[in-house]
C-alpha cells in the first residue's frame, strides 16, 4: 500500500532536482550575458610588461635626447646645422597643420564621427529594439509578462548607459562600471527565473491536461444519447489548464 506514495516522491524529488539543474543554468547564463557588456573594464588596459618596457624606452629615449642636444649645439653654426634648423622648421609646420586636421575631425571625445558612430550605432539600435519591446510588452501583458519586463528592462539600461557615455567627456569610473553590471546581472537573474517558472507551469499544465484527457476517455463510453457524453467533454474542457 506505501509502494506509490514513495514512488511519487522519489518522482517529486527528482522532478524538483531537474528543476533546480534547469535554473541553475539558465541564471548562470544570464550572469555571463550581463557581464559580457561590461567584462572589459575589469581587465588592465596595460599589462606590468608594458608599463615596465614604456619604461625603459622613455628614459633611453631621454637620454638619446640629451645626446642629440650636445651634438647639435657642437654642430651649431655649419652648413649642416643649418639645412638641420631649415627642416626642423618645415617639419614642425606640418605637425602643426596635421593636429589642426586632427581636431577639426574631432567629434566629441573620439577620433572622429566614423568612430563615435561606430560605439553610437549599435547601442541606439539597441536602445530602440528594448524601448519598442518594452512598449508591446506593456500593452500585451503575455504569461511572461515579467521575465519580458525584466529582460527589456535591462537592456533599456545597457543602451542607455552606452549612450549616456558616448557623449561624456571622461570615462566612467570602475565602482560605476561594478554597480551597472550588479544592477544587470539581478534583474537579468529575477527576469530568468520568471522565464523559467512560466516555461515549467506550461510544462506542468499540458502534463496535467493529457492526464486528465486520458482518464475521461478511458472511464467515459458513449451512450446512445450522444448529449451526456459531448456535456461531460464540455465540463472536462473547463477543468483544462492554459
């Protein structure tokens, strides 16, 4: 008599074990999609090798300067100093005329409106894919209304905040780069499980609906008034889960 209620147990608790594989998943994979956008500010933008090798180049550079003045002010004077003192002269006006192409292609903090579109382009298009979902998820208010309002949320704030950087005069600073992939990755995280729990109640409704389907036909047998068998198919129809 105690043979099926510990079968469905252990079927409970295997269902349960399953379940909790499928979220661990599932929130591990929207930790790394949240991380992802801002991952590259946790790295060194110059490894200790560089820094170390820019090092030593800049005080043999030094040097090499200090030479260079001795043996120009030797050479002050002759012919080739002069022809030196000439292409110095025309040498600095072209460094001069190339900054001055420089900044007029300037564009905001960056290079020029090239690059600034390149770092602009994708996260407006971003901003307007999540603003547009965010707006249907609103008025549509499906069974995942939550988990759509999360994710379209977070990415709402991703695109924003590249946007918001775009046209910053400085970078932002690490604790604000922490504190907007922390914002993310939780309502990454809380749109997931919402995700989840949808996606296994569908799973457990249509479970249930092909039990109970399989039961009716099998106990009920048509009569040959046809009205109490196509009723209690009506009835059953309203015990149904969507």
């Amino acid at each position: 008599m105690e043979t099926a209620p510990i079968q469905d147990r252990l079927t409970n608790q295997r269902q349960t074990t399953e379940k909790i594989k499928k979220n661990i998943i599932y929130f591990i994979l929207a930790v790394a999609c949240a991380t992802a956008f801002f991952c590259h500010e946790t790295l060194a933008s110059k490894s200790n090798e560089l820094i170390e090798k820019t090092e030593i180049w800049e005080a043999a550079k030094a040097k090499r300067t200090q030479a260079l003045n001795v043996l120009k002010d030797n050479a002050s004077g002759t012919q080739d100093h002069n022809i030196y003192l000439v292409e110095k002269i025309k040498t600095d006006q072209a460094f001069e005329d190339l900054e001055a192409v420089i900044e007029k292609e300037r564009f905001l903090q960056f290079k020029n409106l090239q690059q600034f579109l390149g770092e602009f382009g994708w996260a407006s298009g971003l901003f307007l894919y999540s603003l547009f979902n965010l707006i249907i998820t609103l008025i549509r208010k499906t069974k995942t209304y939550y988990g759509e309002l999360g994710l379209h949320t977070t990415l709402l704030y991703i695109s924003f905040f590249y946007l918001r950087w775009a046209f910053l005069k400085e970078d932002y600073s690490n604790w604000q780069y922490i504190l907007t992939n922390l914002v993310c990755i939780t309502t990454l995280i809380i749109a997931t499980y919402y995700f989840v729990e949808r996606k296994l109640q569908d799973v457990e409704n249509l479970l249930y609906n092909i039990r109970l389907l399989t039961r009716h036909i099998v106990k009920s047998k048509p009569e040959n008034n046809p009205t109490p068998y196509v009723k209690s198919y009506i009835n059953l129809f309203k015990k149904l889960r969507s």
